[in-house]
C-alpha cells in the first residue's frame, strides 16, 4: 500500500498551525459531549411514544424468529439498528428507556466530528464543529425518537473518519476498520448508500494527490457485498410502502430541509450558518482554482464535505419528481458534514467577526431547542389509550385508522391486559397478542366495513390526524358511512395530539 505522511494541522488562514492547550482541548470538547447528553435527557421520556416509536418497541419485541420474519417481508432497512434494539428492549420498554439509545448514538457523533474537522483542517475547527452539533435542535429532536437516524449520523461520521485516516495514511488495520463500519451504513438506513456514493465521489476528485486505490476498490467491493441483501430486498418489493407519505420536493421544502439541518432554527439560523458556509465554499474554489484542481489535503477536505451534503441532497431530489421522497429526517446523516463547513468558513473571517457569528449561531440553537421541549408529542398514545381504556365496556369494538395506529395503541393497551381484553379489534381484526406487523388488512370497502361493524353496539375509532394524503385517507369517511347506515351515532368524541377518538353507539 502506498503511505501518505500525515498532514500537518493548519489554521484555515493557512498560516501555520493553530495551537490549543492540550487541557483546553479536553474541557471544550467534555463540555460539548456534557450539553449534547444533558440536551438529549431532558424531558426524554415526557412525550408519549408515537407511531414510529411503537413500531420499534413491537417488532424488536417479537421473538428471534419473528424479528427475522419481519425484517425479511417488510422491515430490512435500518436492520442494524433494529438488530442492536433488539436486545436493549430485554432490558426495559419505557419511554426514556427505549429513546436513550438515540441520546447516546448523538452524543457519540459529537467526539467524532471533532476527530475528523481535526483531521482535515485543526483542532479549532474540529471543535467548533463538535459544539455546533452538540447545540443543533434538528439532532436533538431526533435525538428524542426511538429509530435509527441518529445511529446513521454516528456510522457515517465514523465511517467519513476512517476513510480519511486509512486515505492519508494507510495501514491494513485501517482498512479493516474502515471497511467493517462502513459495511453497516447502509445497513443503518437505505440513505446511508448515498453517503457511501459520497464517499466514491470524493475519492474520485483526488486527481495526482497519493491514494490507496486497490485497497479502495477492494473496500468498496466488501461493501457491495455486505449490501446485497438490501438489493434482493428491493428487487423482491419488500419496501411495501415506507414511503409513501414522504413529503414531494418543492423549492420551499428544499430550502426548509437546510433550515432544519443546520439547528432547526428558522431563516434566522439558515441565514448565519449561511454566511460561514458560503465563506467556507467561496474559499475551496479560490483553493481549487490556485492548485488547478485538487491539490493538497485541505482542499480534498472540501471537496468530501460538499459531497458529503450534495450526493445525498441532490440525489434525492432529481428521484423525487418520480418519487416523492425527500424528508428532511433522511438527511440527518449530513448535519455533520454542515456543522464542519460552518466551522471552517466561520474561522476564516476575523477572529472578532468569527467569534460574534459563532456565539449568535449558538445563541439561535439553544433558543431553537429550548422551543423543542414543550411541543406536544408527535401522537399522543399513551393519553388516547387510557382514555378509551378507562371507558370501554366488556365487547366494544375498536376500529384503527390508517391499520398501522394499533401497533404503539397496543404498546400501551398491553400494560393494562384486563382492561383491554374488554376491546374486540375490527381492523385490523387478529385477536390481541396474535396480529404481526406485517399481518396489512384488506382494502376498507363499504361491505367490508359493514361486515366488521355487524354485531356490535358501540364501536371506537381511532384515526391518526394528519393522513389526508395516506393511502389509507378515505377509510374513515368509509367507516363512518357504515357506521351511520347501521344506526351508530357518535356519542363521545375526544382529541389528543396526532390523535382523534371517537365512540359510536348504535341507536
């Protein structure tokens, strides 16, 4: 293997290092480590679980081998972090129990994106990039859920990290590290495949600087092996609607999916980190336009960043008008690659104008944050739960719209079996502890609903707010047109955030 000398750390001015106190380094980069976990606790188990949440806690809940039968038919993306959760919920099922796994994976990104803007330009910039991850309200949100997107932004930026040590000096335990994280990208989440092209992009970009090219293609190739489950998976159409309430891209959604990355803080904090990144990118051109293309390190360290947040971004929406998919939440996985230009365009302004833009970016994501806390939940489950639960009578019926609203409805209806054996469920209709995730009732037709309702005298419905667009949009009204046919009236109607229950009585 070809060995490249490491590359010396230097100020963005390109004057030389930037020299911090080894002591200084170990406060401010704790300190940030400290704020990201302190952000991530706060009120974490305050809001009810919600849909996505609940799908969680059930399928890692099954047994071995219905996990795998799940994963195998419906549910392969994010497989590794439904691998790891898997034995976690062993340990525990509540609220703050089953999110703090999301807290850890975002609190771990942080010494890592250190170790890489350390790495590609100083410690300076390697810390400022932890702090701002550390304060960003979009990574503290999905901090807060109990899925895989913080897990994905931590093996992406560890896998960034490990591309770069093994690419400026190689070493075979290098390469095994870095081929054995990044095996698990795409595995963390199907978008993570995007950061691997990203990866590839930039390596390509490299031009006469010194790489390590068959240990790359050889890398790359275990990947695409390890990957090839995910391509059997698709090909066999096991992606059975995931997506299809993802938003469509629009020129305000673009725009929208940066204000949110950059810390979630409106326009106001689009337009900070703005002016740093535009900085930062102003200075890779002037960089590339002086070596005449890719020249040194430094300027590589550009080009992987813009690519890191551009293949991403880009890709997705040149797909999107064929289909719709572009949710800020899969773009998590790029927050650090922002948090690092940011940096680095922020420290190539004067020192005093560097600092006062940093302190009001700061400033701006804590203010974002603190606005998190005291939303309401996305679903309020657990509230509509025992609502019903405290008021349902021995054979009442329970109808659940769209289907997959009974799975985090029966998280919490199982921790009271007494109360909810009272409930028959209609739809889906498998008897309580013997529905599977997979088990997708039938279109909701009018003699289908008709025949669901027969027999009973009071039935509940509860309807998921915010599914106008859900392919399952019509079976409410188609419901509650049966309802009405046969009598029923609803009697007592309560709303919770996400959530809408109703109990109709027949006449």
């Amino acid at each position: 293997m070809t060995t490249v000398a490491e590359p010396a750390a230097r100020g963005p001015e390109g004057d030389g290092p930037v020299e911090i106190p080894r002591r200084r380094v170990r406060w401010v980069l704790g300190g940030a480590v400290l704020v990201a976990l302190a952000l991530g606790l706060v009120q974490l188990g305050t809001d009810s679980l919600w849909v996505d949440d609940g799908f969680t806690l059930t399928h890692t809940s099954l047994p071995w081998d219905r996990f795998w039968q799940v994963v195998g038919e419906h549910e392969m993306n994010a497989v590794a972090y439904s691998t790891l959760m898997f034995g976690w919920v062993r340990l525990g099922d509540g609220e703050w129990w089953l999110r703090l796994p999301s807290v850890l994976f975002a609190v771990g990104a942080v010494p890592v994106v250190f170790l890489l803007g350390r790495r590609l330009f100083d410690e300076r910039v390697g810390l400022t990039a932890a702090s701002l991850l550390a304060v960003n309200a979009f990574v503290v949100e999905y901090a807060h859920e109990a899925r895989t997107y913080a897990f994905t932004m931590l093996v992406v930026s560890t896998s960034m990290l490990l591309l770069v040590r093994y690419v400026q000096h190689p070493a075979r335990g290098r390469w095994w590290a870095w081929v054995a994280v990044t095996a698990v990208v795409p595995h963390a989440h199907f978008f993570g495949l995007l950061a691997v092209g990203a990866q590839v992009v930039a390596l390509l970009a490299r031009g006469r600087l010194p790489t390590p090219r068959r240990g790359l293609v050889a890398g790359y190739a275990a990947v695409a092996v390890s990957a090839l489950p995910i391509a059997v998976f698709l090909a066999a159409g096991g992606d059975q609607g995931q997506v299809d309430n993802a938003p469509a891209l629009t020129p305000v959604r673009f725009v929208g999916a940066f204000a949110r990355l950059v810390g979630n803080g409106g326009p106001l904090l689009l337009a900070l980190a703005g002016v740093a990144i535009a900085v930062a990118l102003w200075d890779a051109v002037g960089r590339l336009r002086d070596e005449r293309g890719v020249g040194s390190e430094r300027s590589w360290a550009f080009v992987l960043l813009v690519a890191w947040v551009a293949v991403p971004v880009l890709t997705v929406a040149a797909l999107s008008p064929v289909k719709p998919l572009f949710g800020a939440r899969w773009f998590l996985l790029t927050a650090p690659a922002l948090a690092l230009l940011t940096a680095v365009g922020a420290w190539r302004l004067p020192r005093r104008a560097a600092i006062g833009l940093l302190g009001a970016i700061v400033v701006v994501s804590l203010a974002a944050t603190a606005a998190f806390y005291p939303r309401d939940a996305h679903d309020d489950f657990r509230a509509a739960t025992r609502y019903v639960l405290d008021r349902a009578e021995p054979g009442d019926a329970i109808v659940f719209q769209p289907w997959f609203t009974r799975v985090t409805f029966t998280n919490y209806a199982d921790r009271r079996p007494d109360e909810r054996d009272r409930l028959v469920p209609l739809d889906p209709a498998p008897d309580w502890g013997e529905w599977l995730l997979i088990d997708e009732p039938p279109d909701l037709t009018a003699e289908r609903a008709d025949t669901l309702i027969d027999g009973h005298d009071r039935v509940w419905v509860l309807e998921r707010a915010g599914t106008e667009d859900a392919p399952q949009a019509d079976d409410a009204a188609t419901m509650a047109r049966a309802l009405e046919a046969r009598g029923f009236s609803p009697v007592d109607e309560q709303s919770f955030p996400g959530l809408d229950v109703t109990l109709y009585e027949a006449g």
